[in-house]
C-alpha cells in the first residue's frame, strides 16, 4: 500500500466498510444458492471488492456505471441496499427490478447504476451511450464501464471506443482481468497486451493493482477529474482475482487452474485483509473497530437474508409489467 502523509481517516474506513459488505454479500448469496433456496445461478465477486469500492468511491450518485454478470460488488459499491439485493435474487417484488432481473440484472437508476448485463460486453454500448447523453446535456457526468478480461474479444468493444475516442466523452472502460475468460486463462484467448488495444484508438491506457484499493481509488480520482474537464475517454487494466469459480456451480476446478494458486491469492493478496493490516499499520483503526465493522455487517446480511426469504412474490399480473413501453398515440 501506498505511504499517506494526510489520511483521510473517514473515506479509508468508508472503503474497508464497503469491501466487507461485498464480501458478506456475496457470502450469503453462495449460501442461498448452496441451500437451493435462490433460482438459478449466481457469479461471486469475491476477491475483487477493491476494484469496484477503489473505482466507485470517486464517483457521485449522478456518475453512472454499467455492470456485469459478476456484478453485485458493483451495486454494492454503487451504494445499492441489502434487502433490495436480496430481494431481487429471490425473486421477489421488493427487489430492485421487482424480482424480475435476478442476480445478473440488478439495475439501482437512484445510485447512477444502469445495470448488471448478461451478456459478455454487453452494456458497453450502454455507458458509452450515457458519456454521450452527458456530454450533449453539456453535463459533467462520468460513466464507468466495467466488463472482464473476456469482453475484450467482443467487437462492440472495439466500435464504442472508436466513437468514444473521436468525441472525447467522459467513459472510463474498466477491465477486472481476473486471469481467466470463464475456464481458460487470460493469455491463451487474447493476443498481445490488453491496454495495446485501447491505445490504437488513441486512448490513453492504464494498468494498475486491483488488489490494492488506495491504488485504484488514486488512479480513478485523477481520470474522473479529467473527464469532467473533457479530456476521456480512458482505458484501465485492473488485475485482480475471483476466488471462487466461474459461477457457484463451478466447484471442482482443478482442471483449469490449482487449489495453490487460489490459495496463493487469498494468502498473500487478498483486499481486504491487506487494506485491514495497512489501516491498522497507520493507525487509522483498531483491530477492535475492524472486528466491529465486520461483525455489524454480517449481522446486517443475515437479517437482510431472512427478511428476503420472507418478502412476498409479485402478483401473477405483474408478468407483462415492465415489459413492453406503454403505447403513446
């Protein structure tokens, strides 16, 4: 972690609190769905929380973000409620989409996120659109695009950052390269350096420590400000890890990489207990707060939980609510 001559001890505190609260979300949800109690699939974010708290705590509410299939660390971070969150992976109408979306379509428009997306790459066109919309408006917003290592083999990629590039709007594309495109490794499905292919667009392309929140929290203030002075759009490479498979139901994985290296990651590189051990080297908590910040979250997530799994369904007239636009003529 990075020396601060001047910390900032509430934003540092607001950050680990933001982490935890990723990682005991996603806790649970592996839980709900080990249980068969949560319908379908679910992808964890665990082991990337400081990429989307690092990058999330620069933005405002009016700031926008577009999600992936492994997106509840975005919600989360995007300041997106428990019960909500919970709500929607069960189904229910309290959710955020009314039970609708599920977990890999999890929208929360009141905190500038415009959705979680399914399919691979699929909402970069989204945020690219929202840069645009802002820039007409004569707007300062930002928008973040996030998406893995894998969306880089998709061309819509290449067609938004060409016009990005030649309008100059304010997106940031952000690339959690967590060393695998589902089962296959990063380097086997993409040819030379992923910044190498912002860059040919005349984008300016940063790598940094996704593991290392301060980093990525540093790097993001400075490009949103440049943005909001019309100088985007920008490309970073945040390298990170997802400790658990590619979706809960990819459990023996030995196959395609080793129980060492995931050891390897949660031993020596997780965000949270490093960020811990920084905020306590500098003296910015006590161990005791930690503990207490840990425990209040997790007590939160399972009431969260139980107030979920006892939330009512939608009513059965709801199937074709939100489906169609409403015909104006």
């Amino acid at each position: 972690m990075p020396k601060i001559t001047k910390p900032n001890n509430d934003d540092y505190i607001r950050m680990y609190t933001q982490m935890v609260r990723i990682r005991a979300f996603e806790d649970n949800a592996n839980q709900l769905y080990l249980s068969a109690k949560m319908p379908g699939l679910t992808h964890m974010y665990t082991g990337q929380e400081a990429v989307a708290v690092g990058i999330c705590e620069a933005l405002e509410d009016r700031d926008k973000i577009t999600s992936t299939h492994r997106g509840h660390g975005h919600c989360v971070a995007k300041g997106a409620d428990f019960k909500q969150m919970f709500c929607e992976l069960l189904g229910k109408e309290e959710g955020y989409c009314r039970g609708k979306g599920g977990s890999m379509h999890i929208a929360d428009q009141s905190h500038g996120n415009l959705g979680a997306n399914a399919i691979v790459g699929g909402s970069m066109g989204i945020a690219t659109g929202a840069a645009l919309t802002a820039k007409k408006l004569g707007k300062d917003d930002v928008a973040v695009c996030f998406f893995g290592d894998g969306a880089t083999a998709q061309g819509l990629w290449y067609e938004v950052m060409n016009m990005a590039a030649l309008w100059h709007l304010p997106v940031i594309y952000a690339c959690e390269n967590n060393g695998y495109s589902e089962y296959t490794k990063t380097d086997e499905i993409a040819a030379g350096s992923l910044t190498s292919r912002a860059e040919a667009f005349g984008i300016e392309a940063f790598q940094v420590d996704g593991q290392d929140v301060l980093a990525v929290n540093k790097l993001t203030q400075q490009l949103v400000a440049r943005c909001r002075n019309g100088e985007g759009p920008f490309f970073i490479e945040l390298e990170t890890y997802r400790y658990h498979g590619h979706h809960v139901g990819d459990i023996n994985r030995e196959y395609y990489r080793s129980r060492d290296e995931e050891a390897a990651w949660r031993e020596k590189r997780d965000p949270i207990t490093n960020f811990g051990n920084w905020l306590l080297k500098e003296g910015v908590a006590e161990d005791t707060e930690l503990s207490e910040i840990r425990n209040a979250i997790n007590a939160d997530a399972e009431a969260a939980v139980a107030y979920a799994l006892d939330a009512h369904y939608p009513d059965l007239s709801e199937v074709d609510m939100h489906v169609f636009a409403a015909n104006s003529g």
